[in-house]
C-alpha cells in the first residue's frame, strides 16, 4: 500500500490513505480518541504503521463524516504517549473495561491492590500483590 499513491494530487495523505483502506474493504470509524479499522486484522504492518502516521487526520475524516462507532472485530489503533490509554481502557486492544475491571477480548483484568493487568480475567491480584499479601499474611 505504500507511498501513498495520489495521482491527482487533490487529497491529502490521510484521504489518500482512506481511500486506499476503503478500497480494500476497511471501514474506519472511532469512539473519542481511539480510531478503529474493520476487519483489524487484515492489516498489514505497513497498514498499520500508515494508519499510526495519519491518525489525527484519519480522526478528523471520521468525526467529519459521522462514524464515530465501532463494530465487532474492529481494531483499536495503538495509543501513542500523546493518547495514552485510559484507566477505563485495557491497555492492549484500547477498548473500554467493564465495571470489573475486565477486558474479555483480551481476557485480562486490572489488579484489585495495584491497578496493573494481572494476565487473566479470573484473577484478582498480580503476582507482585499476591505475594505481597502472602508475606503480610492476609492470603
């Protein structure tokens, strides 16, 4: 897919790029500051890596043309140090934690003591936590 082919020259990278994504079948859409890309995982590396360089613009076509949602299968767009994930938001696939804690996609869960990703949705502490409370005698 890339450089980024504009024969024309009357779009910008992020069009160019949308119109490229489109064209193979790629819906964009987005819910506040995290872009989704449907099917997410036909992306190629260098899809991917496009799509991380013309994000602020991709978020712009998208709130411009109405598709801030997400559909199943999406894949949320890395967070960068600009648009770090959220406390609310696993930090692997940026998608939103229910009340718990929980990212079931990922099958991970924020620890109860420490905030960290314990490494299963079953589990309540890290391992760091749980031998900490082990030491304390409170497990």
């Amino acid at each position: 897919m890339l450089p980024l082919d504009n024969p024309g020259g009357h779009m910008d990278a992020a069009e160019c790029l949308w119109a490229q994504l489109t064209e193979r079948g790629f819906a964009l859409s987005a819910k506040g500051d995290v872009l989704y890309v449907n099917p997410g995982q036909a992306l190629t590396a260098d899809d991917y890596a496009a799509i991380r360089a013309n994000k602020p613009d991709l978020l712009k076509l998208v709130r411009e043309r109405g598709l801030e949602q997400t559909a199943p299968g999406s894949l949320a767009v890395e967070a960068t140090s600009e648009n770090p994930p959220g406390p609310d938001q696993c930090p692997n696939c940026y998608r939103p934690l229910d009340p718990i804690g929980c990212c079931w996609r990922c099958c991970n869960r924020r620890c109860n003591d420490c905030g960290g990703m314990t490494g299963s949705a079953f589990i309540l502490l890290c391992m760091t936590c749980e031998y900490a409370a082990k030491q304390k005698g409170i497990l």
